[in-house]
C-alpha cells in the first residue's frame, strides 16, 4: 500500500529587499509631500513605523508572500501615520498655548512636556506654588480635547541630599502634578505617575545650571489604538 503524504507548507521571511523597497517607497511618498522641519515629523515616523510593523505582520499572514508584505505596510502605513497627525496637530495646539518656561519636545512617537521643578515647587516641597497650574490646566485642556493618548507624569531630581529621600520626592511631585490634571478633566485611568528620583538627569549634575535642568517633571503624551 502505498502511502500519500503532504508536506507541511514552511514559512519564509520576506526577502529584506522587499522589506527595504516598501519602506523606501513610503518615507520618498512622506518627504515629497511635507518638508523636513515642517512640524510633520510625528506624521513621518508613523507611517515609517507603521509601514515596517504592517510588512512583517502582512508577511506572517500570507505566508512570506509579496503581495502579503506590500498590503502590510500599506495598511501599517495608513495606521501609524494617523497616529502620528493625532500628535502633530496636538503639539502644535500646546506651542500655541502654553507658556515660554514649558519645553515641548517631539520624539517621533510622543510628546515630553517639561516643566522645572523650581517654578513648579518650593525647595523641597511638592506641594505646587502655582506659578504653573494654569499651563497645567492648559495641558488637562489638550488630554482633554485629544483623548485618543495616555499620559505618565513622571518626576525628576538632581543629586543634592539622599537618593532614597529624591526618589520619594520627585514621586509625590508627579502625584501633585498628576492631581492637577484629573481635577481639570482628565480620566485617572489615562494617567500613572511615578518619580524617577535622581536616576535619569539631562544635563550632569556638577554645575548648577545643570543641577536646574534635571530638577523637572515630565508630562509624556503617548498615542493610543
């Protein structure tokens, strides 16, 4: 009796060329139609972003196939640079917005709100002074007005005094900030808030100036599904 067997059809990985091709083909189509600088960069890096995690997920589903891989990135393409647009015409609101000590810094997939800790907050105190609640309530406004994003607030210190008293500190201070934001509006199942002491400085921490700068909290805007 002879026996039939079948083989097992075995997944292959798109050729990295064609990955490689799909992508270019999307960041050629992103740069012709806005200009580097030109306050679109979040919109840029989504579709990029999109495009390659859309080409691998196309790939697994069809098999390796390259029509599979295009339609991928295609659709992750279309996804991530909505997500990132959410972002851009949100950051363009907040420069509009908020005040001259306010850093408002785009990394590609988020937005990082600075304020320093010396106009927020008395030396060693969390308790707010007030001289930035009103960009607070700025900042509650836009969660409020783009809801499709999460928020961590998140505390920083320098180095002066114990590490474990700066971790505690810069953790209230993120509450106290985190507060604001929920009694402007803002859900409490969108925010965490934690400190991170000392651990992450910006600048170092041997001269003043650089001591100022690490003394911050940071608002981190995240896009969301």
């Amino acid at each position: 009796m002879t026996r039939t067997t079948t083989a097992t059809p075995r997944f292959t990985l798109p050729r990295p060329m064609l990955a490689l091709s799909a992508s270019a083909l999307l960041l050629v189509t992103a740069c012709t139609e806005a200009q580097m600088n030109d306050g679109r960069q979040n919109t840029r890096t989504g579709a990029l972003g999109g495009a390659a995690a859309g080409a691998i997920a196309g790939a697994a589903i069809s098999g390796g196939t390259r029509q599979g891989t295009l339609l991928g990135a295609a659709v992750g393409g279309i996804a991530g640079a909505a997500y990132g647009d959410y972002l851009d015409r949100q950051e363009a609101a907040l420069r509009g917005q908020l005040g001259n000590n306010v850093q408002i810094v785009n990394t590609g997939d988020r937005l990082i709100v600075t304020m320093p800790q010396d106009i927020l907050f008395a030396t060693d105190s969390a308790q707010l002074s007030g001289a930035l609640t009103g960009d607070l309530a700025t900042v509650a406004r836009s969660l409020n007005e783009y809801p499709r994003t999460t928020v961590q607030v998140i505390g920083h210190t320098d180095n002066t005094g114990d590490a474990a008293y700066n971790q505690q500190l810069s953790a209230r201070r993120a509450n106290a900030v985190a507060s604001v934001l929920v009694n402007n509006g803002v859900s409490s199942g969108r925010i965490q808030s934690f400190g991170r002491g000392e651990d992450q400085p910006r600048a170092t921490n041997l001269t003043p100036e650089g001591r100022q700068q690490n003394r911050r909290v940071e608002i981190v805007i995240l896009p969301t599904a």
